[in-house]
C-alpha cells in the first residue's frame, strides 16, 4: 500500500527564488525516484478580493487574496489521485478558475515510487491548515534589494532597477511581507522548518533542500 505523501512547503518573499527552487527540487527528487507534483499558490490568487491601495493601486499582496480553500482542495485532488497511483502532473495550477495539470504524466499503479508533493508560495505558511500539512518547510531569507532585483529580472535580463519599480516594491510587496511574516513562522514554531540563504546560487540552495528532504524520506519510510 503507498505511503502517505511527503509533502515540502517553499516560503518566501516574492523575488526570493521560490518558484524556481520547487520545480528544480521536484526535477530532483523525480530523478531519484520519486513521483513529485509541484502546486504554486499564486494559481490560486482571487482577482474578486484585490482591493486598491492609496499609492500603488492594485494591491495583490493581502493574505485575503489566496484562495486558500481552492489550494487545499488542489492538494486533496493530488492526494487522491497518488493514492491510486493513476497518471500524475509534474505542475500543479488554475487558469481562468478552472484547475489544470501540466508537464509530464506517468503512472505508477504499483505504488512503487515514493510520493513527494511540493508548495510554494509567498503567503504559504499564513495558513495554519497548510502549514500543519507539511512535512518539511522551507522558509526563504533573502534582503528586499536582492528580491527585488529579481522579480524586476524576470522579464528586463541585465536592466537597472527603475526608482518607481523599487518604490512599489518596497512600499507595497515588501511591506505587506514584513506584514504577515511573523505570523508565519509563528505557524511554523514547534515544528521542523530549514531557514535556506537565498542570496546562494539556485544550484546551492536545490543541493541544500535536496539533502533536507531525502534525510526526511528516510524518516518517513521507516515509520
């Protein structure tokens, strides 16, 4: 009978590399073995709840915006559909409201492979229920400059941050994280969490994580 699946939760400030670690770790782990499905919170942001900010105008940062009761039902379907082991997506999200799965497909009808479902997001932990339900957190550290150097990278490869850009970034998006991130780690207090320097190169921090987690899934297989 399969295992339950591990489940790994990636925090962090928007810019702090959260995205591009869960899909390279899950890569990893599927090169090991597993069968690893990655579920991004921000496909599951409410347009409905954005309200406008007095300066910055469309203010996407309150935690209110997660469609958190959408995402826990996204990791129950994922559940589900590795308890059967019928074909599961490397990707997880939502497009126009609607759930999809993207990326590679493959069955495991034996249940051979080891289960491994990997989250994301920059509001991740502000959820208690999505806290409780990860095995291994990973709480991203990484200064608002750095972070907003690369979010402003994103699209602009070699461009110098704009002032109006580190103003919005700063005033709006680092601000609301400053906001909500106590109570996140408070979530995570009394339970295992990895504070990973995100200011290291992305091939450090995904042998870092790496590490972390295949130590976990010897805990958890020997259970």
């Amino acid at each position: 009978m399969q295992s339950e699946p591990l489940v790994i939760g990636i925090y962090g400030p928007s810019g702090s590399g959260k995205t591009t670690l869960a899909k390279r770790l899950a890569v990893r782990l599927r090169e090991r073995g597993c069968w690893t499905g990655v579920l991004a919170q921000d496909a599951f942001l409410d347009a409905d709840k954005v309200t406008q900010h007095p300066v910055f105008r469309a203010n996407w940062e309150l935690v209110e915006v997660v469609d958190f009761e959408g995402f826990l039902r996204a990791i129950g379907e994922w559940k589900a559909w590795a308890s059967k082991g019928a074909a599961a997506p490397l990707v997880v999200g939502t497009r126009r409201g609607d759930v999809v799965y993207e990326g590679e497909r493959e069955a495991d009808p034996a249940g051979t492979r080891r289960r491994v479902l990997v989250l994301e997001g920059f509001k991740l932990f502000s959820d208690r229920r999505v806290a409780d339900l990860c095995h291994v957190r990973f709480v991203l550290d990484a200064p608002a400059s750095v972070c907003c150097g690369r979010r402003y990278g994103r699209s602009r490869r070699g461009a110098k941050v704009t002032e109006e850009y580190s103003a919005w970034y700063h005033g709006l998006v680092w601000e609301h994280h400053l906001r909500y991130h106590d109570a996140a780690l408070k979530y995570c207090a009394g339970r295992p969490h990895h504070i990973l320097d995100a200011t290291q190169p992305m091939d450090t921090l995904v042998r870092d994580a790496s590490s972390i987690v295949a130590e976990q899934l010897l805990v958890s297989l020997s259970d």
